[in-house]
C-alpha cells in the first residue's frame, strides 16, 4: 500500500540472525503508525509481566507512514519499550533523519529482541542486514564518534542509532541518539541497548516511499505547507526556539528552580532566550521539516545543538545554574555520554538538596559550576557520587529517608513546568501514560503562553486535558495521540482537520474530525490497558504538588495551592470522563465504542 | 544557466528539496535518486550543497562521446520566494542540460567529470540522469519556501540574460 513499506524486520541478538515479516495492515488501518502501531506491536510483542531487562523483552523502533515524503515534520521515529524505569509502556520520540531512512531501506518498523554474546552493531543497507562485532573498535565510544565511524566505515550517508557510555553501563536514563543531538531521550531505551549489548542500528536506504500519484501529492502538500505549515503560529520555533519559553515560565512562576523549591528562578537573565540568541550560530533542521527549530550555540569554545528548553529548566534553573557556558557544557556531556537530560538534572538537583539540607554531602551545591560539570561522566560510569546518582531521584531520595524531595512520576523524573505555578499540569502528569512527562497533554500553552485559561483553578480542566483545548492550541491526550501516530512534530500545530487532509491521501477516504480524534482516544485506551497489564502504579503526583502545605513561599506563584481534595476529585472527574471505573480501568461500553481490539 | 544554487549558509538541511526532487522525476520518494543534494554534518552542522549549473559549466556535455547532451532553452517559473523576482519578474528565460536518452549510452564520461556530483546513473533505466529544472517549474525551489530561511536560488548568466529581453 502506498506510505506503508509494508514490511517488519525482526532482529534476534541472541542468535545473530534476522528475518523479514509483512506489516500488520488491520493493525495499520486502526492505529494508523507511529506511537499508535507501535502500542499495538508492543501489546503482542511484550509478555506479559516481563521483566523489561529480560532478552525476550523488546525494543521496537516505528516509523509513521509520512516519513520519507514532503510532509513537513512527519519524520520522526517512536522508539518504544516496557522501561527499565518505570515498568510501563515507554514511547519515545526522536527527530532527525533515522525514520525516513529506515522507510527508503525497506521498512515500516524494526523490532529488536535477545542480547548478545558480545557487543554488536546491526547494519542494514537496503535487504542486507549484517552484525558486525563493536569490540574493540565501537565500544565506548561517545556518540559523536561512533555516528562519525559509522559514515566512514560502512556508508557515507548512513543514519545511526546509538548509545553512548551511559547506555553501555546500563543507566536507566540512558538514551539513543541519532544525527548527535536528537535523542529518544526519557524511559531507558539506551538502558535497554547496553543489556542487548547493542551499540547502534545503522541504516542506509536507497529505495522510494511511493504515494500514489506522486505529481497530485506534490501540489496538495504544497498548499498545505504555504497555508498551514508557514504560518506565524509556527515560526516562533525557527526564530528563538524553545529557550523563548525559560523567562515566560520563570515569570510565571513554573520554571523548577532549586530542586522545586520555589518557581521563579533569580539568575535567569543568564539562561534566557535573548542571552541564547546572542551566542547562536546557526540554525537547523530535521529532515522534511520546513521550520527548523534546531538552534545551534557556540560559547567558550562549546559548540553544539541547544540545549532545549526542558534543559534550561532542569539542568539551568533547577540546579541554580544560571551560567550558560556552564549549562551548555553540561548539555553536550549529556548528548556525548547518551544521557537524558531531564533525568540527569534532576537527579544532579536532588543530590545538591540533599546536601544544602545537611542530609548527605554530595559535594554538589546549587549554582556551584565545578562538581556539577563532573556529574554526568560520573554517572555515566557509576563512579564516585555517580554511583549512587545513577540509583535515580527515587531510589536516592529514599536511600537518605526523603523521599519527598524525589520529583517523579511513577519513577519518571519530571519536566520543567512546576503545577504550582500551572494547575492543569498536575493532572496532566499524573494521568500520562509513561510517567513524568509533558509531551502528553500541554495546558502551559494556554494557561500560561496564550493566557486564555486560569492558571490558577482546575476546574474544568479533566476535560481540557482529555480533548485540549483546540481552538486556543492547547494539546490533549487524544490529539497528541494521534498526532503521535503520523508522526508529527508537536511543533508543527497541525489540526485534525488538516491531519484528515493527509490521512486521506494514505487511506483514499475522508476522514472527519470525530474520527480523528476517535483514533486519538483509541491509542490512548490502548496504552491504559497496556500499562495496566503489566501493572501500574495508581495515578498520583508529589503531594507538595497539590497539597496545601506544598505551597510555594517566594516567587510568582507563592501561596497557590491546589488541595488535595480538589486533586482527587479532579482526577476521578477525567477518569468519569473517560469512561473509566474509579481505579482508571475502561470500560467494555469504552473499548468496544472505540474499537479497541484487545483485552485485559 | 538559469540553475539552482543551494546557500550553505542558509541551508537547514531539511532536505525537502531532494525529497520534492525525487517525487517530481522518480513518480515516488526515492532521494538516493535526487538531481541535488545537500550534503549536512549533524555535529557540526557544516553544509554543503550539490546542484548542476547548467550551462554555465557544460563539463558534462563537453564529455559526451554521444551528443547525448543537449541545450534546451526553457521558461522558468518559480513557486514560492526567489531572489532573483526583483530583478527578473516572476519567469527567467534560459538554457538547460538535458540528456537525450536515446543518444545516451551509459558510458559514464560525463559522471567523472562532474564537479558538483550530480549526474549519475540512472538505477533502473541505464542511462544518465540531471537536473531538468523540472521542465520550468523547480519543484526544489517550490519546497525550499520557509521565507526565513530560503536557501535554494535561482541564478543566471550573461547568455540568459540576453534572453530576458
């Protein structure tokens, strides 16, 4: 069928060998691709209550079926496992040009198992796949430089997939990398690489994506890009990037500053957008991606990509870092090393709170620049304090009998956005379907940036999480699960009735903005069902969060307080709203009204 | 000339241009097959592009054993924003390369010499292939529209211009 390659490869590290299977198109019809085909693949893929270090534990990495074509920021890859971290689902995103050159060699979705005797790189050109021994020559290398030997050992234009030292190690915030600075960053896939004792996937593709009537598709995606794609909405992402949103958020008391200790951050003159804008250098983009948002910096001899905003926050404010040289250094270490960043700063923050508090001196203090910049290859190597930092927030923050100073969700360190500044946030993490995480639902746009929603009420807000707030921008759970299915750049405000322009030339049908949506929910019920297979933790965030005594006492968001009443209510109104019981189970009126076709 | 030009400065390295490239000339997305590329460092995010300049450079056709490369005089007009609008209107008349197909013997002269890279073989059809600006309408130029970061051109040279008037 034309967009889908209609192909699955499945690799076995444990034997060496792999095979090629057909695409599962039922599944394709109802979940489309990306996160929504992914989740499917994982229901049969994943056993039941396995432990996700397991060899039969997979990682499935997903293209979406625009990838390779001129559907601008269609082109990221989902890579999806059971995390390490968490023991539920885990769907990360990656841009960057993995994707579409997994579609020009072949395939639609690689799906990994086993563990290798001995470190290995899979290589794919096209129908060949080889494994060629990482030992002595791969092995260890950061990812910078094994993305350089891969174009120059096996193909100029290869596309890499790697871990970095951290992945080898094992830590369960280990990610992957691809085009260096693009990272399938959160939930331990690269955790889950160095047990399989594989150091990257690398691809080379040399055939076509075929759409039909490729000269029709051309004039459609034109109009679409001109009308909806190249739109002022859209190009605050090419112009400043994410760092715009670190004074908005400081301002507005929800940038996590000091371990949370309060939400406006007194140095962030230092690590704002326009300190950023006076050290950039250039600006890039993902393949077949019109915007370009990829902002790349050079300071003190530091230079690289971002870091993004969720950086600023958590490993900037967070850490009381206000120095940008500091933090960029910090970021690239992270990149090179194959760590994700939110993790790493919060844990980073954690061990300076816990030695500001007298608790256990790590040496590490908040705004201090020496100790902080050694952190990552610390941890990474499990070394000194690393060896402990890399327990993560929770493990650490109960090791030292506070596990109140932990900020995590289901074991999942959060972004950077405080609900006590932002109200609609609490319910968003507490409710998202891999832990602490903000690319779900994102009521900051219209609480905050847009300001056409109190910050400051939940009222209403079970609601707006579940279906967002489209008119306004705002995001929710269904929206960015179909969005995720394409799979779409959150920069990229497409709507459902644009997103129903491009589905239909993959699936010659309209398709209405309910079914859109529809497919949304579906994904999402699916992934409920997933994670209450395998045994989820009940929905809650840090009760400082919400609870009255939680409240901030400085900043701009000092004094406001959610109740943990109305956060209980809250959260039971949006299980009502889903068509779930009180323990957040659906419904068979639910799953069977959506489609869904699996069961407990 | 008239031909493309890619600005390494500007370039984002989206590579939307190779992909439109490919959808125009191939029928399908198939960018290994493009008539230019942008060749992009992810780490340090040095660009360089590849496009055929036409008759301002001529290697290809001064090789050619065959005659199989022949000028064609066409009327451009770009979609979308291009510099040279100002000066020239929304069309510029010009010469292309083109390869007569069934001249062309798939000797491979003219791939040896190309400076920029761009004409190869063609992997089904065993005969050369390049840039025919899209027979006037660059569907490169139409994709490469980010009015922020415009990075493909048109340019020309003094025999187009005489033809302007």
């Amino acid at each position: 069928m034309d967009f889908y390659q209609g192909n699955v490869l499945r690799i076995d590290l444990s034997s060496g060998t792999s095979v090629v299977e057909p695409l599962n198109m039922e599944w394709a019809e109802k979940y489309i691709g990306g996160k929504g085909l992914l989740l499917r693949y994982m229901w049969e893929e994943v056993p039941p209550g396995v432990d996700p270090w397991a060899p039969e534990s997979p990682v499935i990495l997903m293209t979406g079926p625009f990838a390779g074509t001129n559907v601008s920021t269609a082109s990221r890859l989902v890579v999806g496992c059971k995390s390490p971290a968490t023991g539920i689902l885990n769907d990360s995103y990656v841009g960057g040009s993995f994707a579409p050159e997994m579609k020009f060699a072949g395939y639609d979705a690689i799906i990994i198992k086993g563990e290798s005797p001995e470190p290995v790189i899979v290589t794919i050109k096209d129908d060949k796949v080889e494994f060629v021994p990482a030992m002595p020559k791969y092995w260890g290398l950061k990812t910078s430089a094994i993305e350089e030997a891969m174009r120059r050992d096996f193909d100029a234009d290869a596309k890499t997939l790697s871990i970095g030292p951290a992945g080898e190690n094992e830590l369960v915030w280990a990610c992957l990398s691809t085009d260096q600075y693009h990272k399938a960053g959160r939930g331990g896939h690269g955790a889950l690489f160095g047990r399989k004792k594989l150091k990257a996937v690398v691809v080379r593709g040399t055939g076509s994506v075929s759409v039909g009537d490729a000269k029709a598709f051309l004039a459609d995606m034109y109009r679409i890009h001109t009308e909806y794609v190249l739109t002022e909405d859209n190009l605050w992402a090419n112009e400043e990037g994410t760092p715009v949103l670190g004074q908005i958020m400081s301002d507005a008391g929800v940038i996590p500053t000091r371990n949370w200790s309060t939400g406006t951050f007194d140095k962030m003159e230092g690590i704002n957008s326009d300190a950023f804008i006076k050290i950039r250098t250039k600006n890039r983009a993902c393949y077949q991606c019109a915007i370009g948002c990829r902002q790349f910096h050079e300071v003190d001899g530091i230079a690289g990509e971002g870091p993004e905003y969720e950086t600023i926050a958590i490993c900037g404010a967070n850490c009381g870092i206000g120095d940008i040289a500091a933090l960029s250094k910090f970021n690239q270490e992270c990149d090179e090393l194959g760590l994700d960043t939110i993790s790493s700063g919060a844990v980073v923050a954690l061990a300076m709170d816990l030695t500001e508090k007298g608790i256990k001196d790590f040496g590490l203090r908040f705004g201090e620049v020496e100790g902080y910049l050694k952190a990552p290859q610390l941890i990474s190597k499990r070394e000194g304090l690393g060896a402990e930092l890399a327990l993560g927030t929770r493990a650490l923050a109960a090791k030292y009998g506070h596990p109140e100073l932990a900020m995590e969700v289901k074991n999942l360190e959060l972004p950077g956005y405080d609900p006590r500044g932002s109200f609609g946030m609490s319910l968003g993490y507490a409710t998202s379907d891999r832990g602490g995480c903000h690319m779900r639902t994102y009521p900051i746009a219209d609480e905050i940036v847009g300001g056409t929603l109190p910050p400051d009420t939940l009222e209403g807000k079970a609601m707006k999480i579940i279906w967002g707030n489209p008119a306004e921008g705002m995001i929710g759970e269904n929206f960015s699960s179909v969005k995720f299915t394409g799979i779409w750049c959150d920069f990229w405000a497409v709507t459902p009735e644009q997103i129903g322009q491009i589905f239909k030339h993959a699936w010659k049908r309209e398709f209405s903005d309910e079914e859109v949506f529809q497919i949304g929910e579906r994904v999402w019920n699916l992934g409920r069902l997933f994670n209450l297979r395998e045994g989820v933790e009940p929905d809650d965030i840090p009760q400082k969060l919400y609870a009255e005594e939680g409240a901030h006492t400085t900043g701009a968001s000092a004094g406001r307080a959610i109740g943990t009443a109305t956060f209980k209510a809250a959260l039971q109104e949006f299980y009502q709203l889903r068509g779930w019981d009180e323990n957040g189970v659906p419904s068979e009126a639910k799953l069977a009204e959506l489609g869904v076709d699996v069961r407990l | 000339m008239p031909h493309v030009l890619i600005s390494s400065k500007k370039c984002t390295g989206c590579h939307m241009c190779e992909l439109a490239c490919a959808a125009q000339h191939e029928g399908a997305y198939r960018p290994s097959v493009a008539r230019l590329f942008s060749e992009c460092n992810p780490t340090t995010a040095v660009i360089k592009g590849h496009t055929c300049l036409q008759t301002g450079c001529s290697k290809c056709q001064e090789a050619c054993p065959n005659d199989a490369i022949l000028t064609k005089e066409i009327t451009v007009k770009v979609k979308g924003e291009f510099a040279g609008k100002e000066k020239f209107g929304d069309t510029v008349k010009g010469f292309v390369l083109v390869v007569d197909e069934d001249a062309c013997t798939n000797c491979g002269e003219c791939y040896d010499v190309c400076p920029t890279g761009v004409i190869h073989e063609h992997p089904t059809r065993e005969v050369a292939y390049k840039c025919d600006l899209c027979d006037g309408e660059p569907q490169c130029i139409a994709f490469c529209q980010n009015p922020h970061v415009l990075a493909i051109d048109l340019k020309v040279d003094k025999k187009d211009k005489e033809l302007q008037a």
